[in-house]
C-alpha cells in the first residue's frame, strides 16, 4: 500500500495543534477505531510497548482533569481525549509476556528467542538503562503519539498534544498512583471550530536546508 507523498505533506500542512474544537461534532465511530488502531499498532523499542492508552468518555470525568489542564478547552471540548501512560519499570514479567507473544503470533518457540529475551534484560532490567527506565519509557509513548497525530491527519482529523497539564493530578484522579502506569501526556482529538484562529496561521519551520544535514 502506498500513499502520494503529495498527500501525505498536504496531510501534514493541514494539522496544527488545535486550540478550540467544535464541541457538537464528534469523529464517527469507524474512523475512531481506526485510530485506536493506530495506536496498537504504534512501534516501540525492542516491541516492548511499555505503554497504556486511556480514552477518557466521561464528560464529568473529562471537568474533572480540565483544572489541572491549565483550564484548556480541549480536554472538555474535543470529540475524543486519550491519555497516554508509560510504565513506570520494566521487569521480567513483561520480557516474558512479550517473548509469549511473539511466539504465538509468529509460531516460533520460545526457546529459540532466548537470546532476545536475554539482550533486553541485560538493557533494561539489569543494565544501566534501567535506572532511567521511566525516561526511557516515556520516549516511547511520544513514538506512540507521533504515529495518532500522523494517523489523525490523514483521516482528516484534529489534535492537539498536551503537555500541560499536572502528571500528578491526573494520577490520582484516574487511580493509577499504585498501578504499573503513570500519566506522560494528553492528545485531545475532533474537529476545528471555525472560530479558531490558529486554523489560518502560517506554519512556522525552519527550512530543510538548515534542518536537514547530508554526510
């Protein structure tokens, strides 16, 4: 399957981090899915996904988060809020639950991906990288809002990434200060009001020429 590339850059020229959503407008059901999937099938280092998706329905749920959100409209006004979580460690258990199911999905023994398991442990459980495991962990639930920005665009949808907002807040209003996953940023997805200004603004980038490097 492929894509134009112009229709990718078109895709990509058309998305800005919306400010102010139609509220009455919600994204239809199959696109929704579609999005979701977007997010499954998001890459991760080693394939771990270290990672959880919260879609926050509950409009008085939604109230809830959107003081600590620096009161942004966005939270309560989008068709569709996800919270992306990121563990907080990295253990044997989720070695072993992601070498089961490659095995599964790839008929493959699990003893012939031992030595796999073996190079993840000594990265991220036993190795240096696992005193900075929640960065690391973080890192990749940004590749995972990456990939649903790019998916929303193409679909012709909405977003806007949020960074701010109180991580410690959000924890204990969505009851994950004892769970495996901790709050590491918000994306609001729908559609425009015709009353946002920032729809018609200019794109600001640097050119190519300065950002890009060729050795």
């Amino acid at each position: 399957m492929t894509l134009a590339p112009d229709d990718l850059l078109t895709a990509l020229q058309w998305r800005y981090a919306t400010k102010i959503f139609d509220a009455d407008r919600r994204i239809p059901s199959g696109t929704w899915a579609a999005l979701e999937q977007s997010l499954v099938l998001s890459p991760s280092s080693y394939g771990l996904q270290p990672w959880k998706f919260l879609v926050i329905d509950d409009p008085a749920l939604r109230a809830e988060l959107r003081p600590h959100s620096w009161n942004q409209s966005q939270i309560t006004d989008a068709s569709h809020l996800v919270v992306f979580l990121a563990q907080r460690t990295v253990t044997e258990a989720d070695l072993d639950r992601l070498i089961s199911a490659t095995s599964t999905a790839r008929g493959v023994a699990t003893e012939q991906l031992s030595g796999y398991r073996e190079l993840m442990a000594k990265d991220l459980v036993h190795g240096p990288r696992s005193a900075r495991i929640g960065t690391w962990a973080s890192n990749q639930v940004y590749i995972a809002l990456g990939t649903f920005m790019t998916a929303a665009a193409l679909l012709g949808v909405d977003t806007c990434p949020i960074e701010g907002f109180s991580p410690p807040d959000y924890d204990r209003i969505l009851g994950l200060e004892s769970s495996p996953y901790r709050t590491a940023v918000v994306c609001a997805a729908g559609y425009r009001s015709p009353t946002d200004k920032y729809a018609t603004l200019a794109k600001v980038r640097y050119p190519a020429s300065e950002l890009i490097e060729r050795r």
